[in-house]
C-alpha cells in the first residue's frame, strides 16, 4: 500500500519511521517532510491547506491511506475531504476535531457530558474577563479559544499577570485564535497525557506519557509546545488508566456519537492528577509531539496494520503491545523559543551519531540548505529519544547523545525525566 504523511515535524518523523517497518508499506511519502523524514520516505512539496492539491496527489500517485500528524489539516476538513474521494484517512472530521480546535466547545461538551474539569468562564469582552479572574483569584488559567501551536496557555500567579494575559490575547496577541478566550481556575497536580484509539463507541487504550511543557529546568518560564516527555506516565496505574478509561475516554466517544460527531481517530487527553482525581485540561485530536516520539518506539505491534484495521472499521480485531521498557525524549530548540529566535543556524556532528535500536534523533524543525548541511528551521528543532529498562538509564542515554550533537544556537531542559 502507498501511503502519505501529512506534516513535517519530530511526530511524523516518528509516524514514518514506525510506518516504515511495516511490511504492508510499498510506497511511504511525506507532505512536506523534513531531512530526518526522507529517510524513510519520499518528501511532496504540497500543502495540507489545499485539500485538492493533496488528493490530486494520491491520485496521480495511487496512495492508498493519508496519516494526518498535525492538529490544524484535521480542523480545516482534510480528512473529510479525503474520505469523500474513498481515499483511507486516518484522523477524526472536522467536526469532532472541534474538540481541539475550540477550547469552549470542549469545556461545554464536558460540562453537557459532565466529565470532570476546571470551572471556566468564555469571553470577547476585556472588562468582563477581567472581572470573571478577579473572581477567581490570583491562580488562575487564561486560554486561547483557537489553535495556538501549543503556545496558548498562559498559568498565572498573580492578578495582574492574568490582567496582561487577558489584554494580550484580547488585544491580538494569537491572532484570531485569540478572538475568544476562557478564563479557568487554576487546578493542580501532575500532569499526565492519555492516549486511545477510539472509534464511535469502540475505544481502544493505547499509552500514557508526561509531557514537559515549560521552557526551562524545574519547570519553570513560558508554556511551551513541550521541552521533552516520558512514556509511560510515571504515575500510570492500573487502577488509574482503568479510571481514566471509564470516567473521560468512554464518555467522551459516546458524547461525541450522541452529539452525531462521532469520533474516529486518535484521542488525546491532557489530565490533571488533582486531590480529587483526574480532571480534564485539553483534548487533542492527534499523536502529540513530542509524546509521539515516546509512545511510538515503544510500540512492538505493527503501526501500520494498526491503522489500517482502524480506518476499516476492524479495529477491535488488532492487538496492540508495547515494550515494558520506558522512553525519554529531550528537545533541543533555538535560543529565545518560545519566543522569537533566530533560525537557519547549523547543527554539526548529527551524521556522525550512530543509530542504534534504542536511541533515535527525530528532526522536529529542520532543514537542509544548499551545501548539504542541516539547519535549524523551526523553534523545537530536535527530539532526542531513548529507550531502556528504567527511567534514570533511558535519561543517561538521551543526554550522552545530546552531548555528542553540536549546535551553538541550541538550547534544551536538563532534568527531563528526572522522576
């Protein structure tokens, strides 16, 4: 079968390389790829906002199943558009991809569906939001309504950071993801995401993992789109995903078939392990980055068959098995992310790192300019993932191989995994 990747980031790298191994794989392309990417498949130059383009593409090219990574071609209807040409998509419609695309249609549907979470307020008003965080207190959580690359979320800590919150977003600050924005209480605890598969009803749990989202070690500085995450979730029980499954994931799939939206792809949700259980802060409709680069070299079953019983309706019939070993991944990003930065600086030395099975350099924001050499294009640059037996030996060879990576421009966390 021939299949295409949509997105060029350190998730696909790590959809391809799984994808690739599988037997079932003719033909493995990438729209548009990045160099770490073209190892392992053919690279399109060809935009996922033009769900046209991509289906003359599999046309001409007889691809069989579209893998979509990113967040916003499912939001803006490529799987719709592709599934409506018979074409296999992997990724939910854009209807219930809503659950990520608009932070207010999620909250209301948990609240409808009462699924546990933050109480939250939505405004377009500045003087009313303000008034709603006041309420609140000095803790509380100012949102993004829309799509912010991950970068949407501003935790406060005093009044007048969530008053310059709300005027920053109100004011523009994201663009018209920001034309909307909620105003949460501020709930604690770690943080733990859960992955399933879900179609309709039928939900299939796949993997935890613990994303690291602030910018610098001890977690703190600004919400990142992830410095770096563990599989599995160092809290990750069996009492706990049983909870999870039965409290959130379930209910969610049967909100979203009673709601006529019915999910169908990867789901995605970002908990919060408070006192009182697990809470909801997100739902994403897609593998996260970097929690793809963890969960999926832990999986032994073949992905790509997977996927295929999925899109075929037959996902009850696939068995998933993942390594007992855990995974740690550390991202290396440019100087000033996630604010602005200077790109196209080179990275030395990542042709001379041998590969081996149980560490893996995924290019996250990558290019490769004329000379042949790869520079860093994007603000996550790369994602530096290894597996073993505990988390303290998989974080020793993670860093050993960072260490060995030379980039002037590059920064990372240094206590990711640090359980």
């Amino acid at each position: 079968m021939n299949i295409l990747i949509i997105g060029g980031g350190g998730r696909e790298h790590a959809l391809a390389r799984a994808i690739s191994k599988s037997q079932k794989c003719t033909q493995l392309y990438a729209a548009p790829g990045n160099p770490g990417i073209s190892q392992f498949a053919t690279c399109l130059e060809i935009s996922s906002d033009n769900p046209e383009s991509v289906i003359q593409e599999c046309q001409k090219r007889e691809i069989k199943l579209v893998v979509i990574g990113p967040e916003l071609p499912l939001v803006l209807g490529l799987a719709d558009a592709l599934r409506n040409h018979n074409i296999l998509a992997f990724g939910p419609s854009a209807a219930a991809s809503r659950l990520e695309g608009s932070k207010s249609f999620a909250r209301d549907f948990c609240k409808r569906y009462q699924i546990r979470q933050p109480t939250y307020e939505r405004f377009t008003d500045i003087r009313k939001a303000k008034k709603y965080a006041s309420l609140i207190g000095p803790h509380c959580v100012i949102k993004a309504d829309g799509l912010a690359a991950g970068k949407g979320v501003i935790v406060c800590n005093a009044t007048k950071q969530s008053f310059d919150a709300i005027d920053m977003m109100l004011g523009g600050g994201f663009g018209d993801a920001s034309q909307a924005i909620l105003v949460e209480e501020c709930i604690t605890g770690p943080e733990l995401s859960a992955f399933a598969l879900v179609d309709g009803e039928d939900v299939m749990w796949l993997a935890t993992a613990r994303d690291h989202k602030r910018a610098f070690d001890g977690d703190m500085g600004p919400n990142t789109g992830g410095m770096g995450a563990a599989s599995p979730s160092p809290d990750e029980t069996d009492s706990l995903r049983e909870y999870i499954l039965e409290n959130i994931l379930k209910p969610t799939a049967k909100g979203m078939v009673a709601d006529g939206t019915p999910y169908k792809g990867i789901l995605y949700a970002g908990l919060m392990l408070t006192d009182e259980g697990p809470q909801v802060i997100e739902f994403n409709c897609r593998f996260g980055d970097p929690e793809a680069q963890v969960i999926l070299p832990r999986l032994e079953s073949d992905l790509l068959e997977l996927i295929i019983s999925h899109c075929s309706q037959k996902q009850q019939e696939a068995q998933v098995v993942f390594s007992p070993d855990v995974a740690i991944t550390v991202i290396m990003a440019n100087k000033g992310y996630p604010a602005s930065y200077q790109p196209n600086s080179i990275i030395r030395q990542l042709d001379t790192l041998s590969v081996q099975s149980d560490r893996f350099i995924y290019h996250s924001g990558t290019q490769q300019n004329d000379q042949g050499d790869i520079i860093a294009s994007g603000g996550r640059v790369l994602s530096i993932t290894a597996t073993a037996e505990t988390y303290s030996a998989a974080r020793k060879k993670a860093y050993d191989t960072v260490s060995h990576i030379k980039w002037e421009n590059g920064f990372y966390r240094k206590d990711i995994g640090n359980f």
